[in-house]
C-alpha cells in the first residue's frame, strides 16, 4: 500500500515543519470557524507525517 509520504529523512523534514506552519496559523484564528479546521487539519497531518518521518532510515 503506498504512504502519502517521500523516501528520505530531508523531505520529510520539509513536509513536516510545512505542516507545523499551517497549524500555528490555524492556532492565531482558533476563534474562527475556518482556523479550527485548519489547526485539526494541520494538527493531524502532522502527526500522521511525524509517525512516518519516524520511521524513516538515515
């Protein structure tokens, strides 16, 4: 089954820091219906992307 996911420890690094920016911006409009969704969106595809950067080799 393919991961939605690259096959090296430097693009993973890349995709998830994006993926912390996006949430930290959903996180400054947490008041607003649209940055709620966008900080669990972002919340979840970062830990989904920090589990498979984890299981990366070196």
């Amino acid at each position: 089954m393919a991961r939605f996911y690259v096959h090296n420890r430097r693009d993973g690094a890349r995709l998830l820091s994006s993926a912390l920016a996006i949430t930290c911006i959903g996180l400054v409009r947490i008041d607003h219906p649209a940055g709620q969704l966008v900080a669990v969106v972002g919340g979840l595809v970062s830990l989904y992307w920090w589990f498979c950067y984890r299981q990366l080799k070196a």
